[in-house]
C-alpha cells in the first residue's frame, strides 16, 4: 500500500538556477546533490543513500541490487523531459531519517527573470523505512514507473520473519498511486469512512458520500465543531473518487490493514456497491 505526499513546488532561488535546470546534465553525485540542496532548505545537509549495504541485502530476494542507484533519471509523467529520482537522507527532528525525493521537470516556466522550467517534488513516505525499502526504475512508455521493494512482516509465519514484496508506481494525476494497468469499473452506491478513538485526541467523525456527491460528517469527538453536517461533492472531485476506487483495486485489497503501534487510530473504509455488495477495510 502506498503513501505519497505531495509537497508545495517551491520557487528556486537564483544562486540554484543552473542547478535546477540541468537535470539532464546531471553526472555525478555530488551534483545531484547540490540539486536537492539547492531546492529546498530543509533538505540541507543532504546525502546519498548508497543501496550496497544491509538494507539492500533485506530485501535480495524481490530485487536486484545491482539495478538500484542512489539516484536515477526518468520520466515520470511522460512529457519529454527528464526528471530524478533521488533516494538519499536528509535532516529529521533528530539525526537524519530517509527519503525518496522525485524532481519533475513540468517545463513550466515561472515567472522567474531567468525563465527557468518548474520542479515538483514528491517526498514519498513509508511505515518503517529503515526497515528495508529499495527502489528502482522501470522504463515504460509513455510514464517510467517506479518499483519499490519492501519488507514486511509475515502474519502467517510463526517464526516471525519478514517477506519481500514489490510495490509499482505511477505518477497519476498529480501522484504517485500503485500501478494498475487494467482499473475496474465498478459502480459505487457510497462510501463511508469513519475513525476510532486514538491515544490523544484524535478527530472521531464518521464521514458518508452517495454516488451524488451528497456528503454527511458526524463530528463525534475532538473535532472543531460537534454535531453532522452535509455539503455536497464537486463534480470534478466525486468522478475522481469514483476513479480511484476503482484504480486502487479496492476490491481485490486485504481484509485488513495495520501498523505496529497500537496508540494510533483505527479508520475504516467501506465501499458500497449498486449491486447492493460492499468492502469493508479497517
Ligand atoms: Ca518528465
């Protein structure tokens, strides 16, 4: 299951340009770094992730080590140019913490005096990084995709060992979703999302969309304001929901999905269909 945030595309700053507009000219590591530093702030001091160590070596049985580099080229949303793929650490609350870092050139310009293309960026998160994550590059036309090894636990091994799996992503509307080449078409009635309590104050609410766009919030507690409240779906927004249920297989996905800490809230999606059948996934 894939997580992907999408940061803010940030304005370069001058003494970066050239930086930022060369990524096909890019050759070396230590260029590749003064990209990502030059990007962003808070990516400084950044370094390369070097794939030859143990964390490689966790995840041999689904990937070959020797096709992961600490940074590689693409084209990630299929428009000619070349954008990066960089996997490396940067600086955490304390110490330093992983990350996967994507630099698209759109080809935007900006209305920048030196005219220079427009970089997104997404910082990709995972549950458990450290614990054995790699990716790769898979050539595709017309959008490279990205595949990510990683391992997981094996419920149903009772000698508590970890299983590779391979994860393959596409850069989709705006994200990076797990690849689907054939989504379903599935005609959804509703869909209900509703959280438990946590360890603190978590928002408790329980959320309901019909396949009109009518939607309903039941604030239960710690939220803002208590009480339901019902507003209706933008058109644009309720076809893409739709869509994504269905490109994310939610049909086919696990019963169940969980994390090892237990002080973290419960949420629950359930997909109702218009044949009357529905999924349900804590
Ligand atoms: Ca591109």
């Amino acid at each position: 299951m894939l997580l992907a945030c999408q940061g803010e595309p940030k304005l370069p700053t001058s003494s970066s340009q050239e930086q930022l507009s060369r990524i096909d000219s890019l050759q070396t590591d230590t260029q590749v770094i003064r990209l990502v530093e030059g990007y962003a702030e808070h990516y400084r001091p950044f370094t390369l992730y070097q794939p030859d160590t143990a964390l490689c070596r966790g995840v041999k049985s689904c990937v070959d080590c020797r096709a992961v580099r600490s940074w590689m080229k693409a084209d990630f949303d299929g428009n000619g140019r070349t954008d990066v793929l960089v996997f490396g650490e940067k600086p955490f609350i304390v110490g330093t913490e992983k990350a996967l870092i994507c630099l698209l050139d759109s080809g935007k310009a900006l209305p920048h005096p030196m005219g220079i293309g427009k970089y997104s960026e997404w910082h990709l998160g995972f549950d458990n990084f450290a614990e054995g994550m790699l990716p790769w590059i898979i050539e595709q036309k017309p959008k490279d995709l990205i595949a990510f090894a990683r391992k997981v636990y094996d419920s149903e091994d009772t000698a508590g060992n970890y299983r590779c799996i391979v994860d393959t992503l596409i850069l989709d509307k705006g994200r990076f979703i797990e690849y689907n080449p054939a989504p379903g078409r599935y005609s959804v009635k509703s869909i209900q999302f509703e959280t438990t309590h946590c360890y603190g104050s978590c928002p408790v609410f329980k959320m309901t969309i019909d396949y009109k766009g009518k939607a309903s919030y039941e604030a239960l507690e710690y939220n803002r304001l208590s009480g339901r409240f019902t507003g209706l779906i933008d058109k644009d927004d309720l076809q893409e929901l739709w869509y994504i249920v269905n490109y994310l297989k939610f049909r086919q996905m696990g019963g169940r999905y969980e994390v090892g800490e237990t002080d973290h809230q419960t949420a629950v999606l359930t997909v109702t269909y218009e044949d009357g059948t529905a999924d349900y996934r804590p």
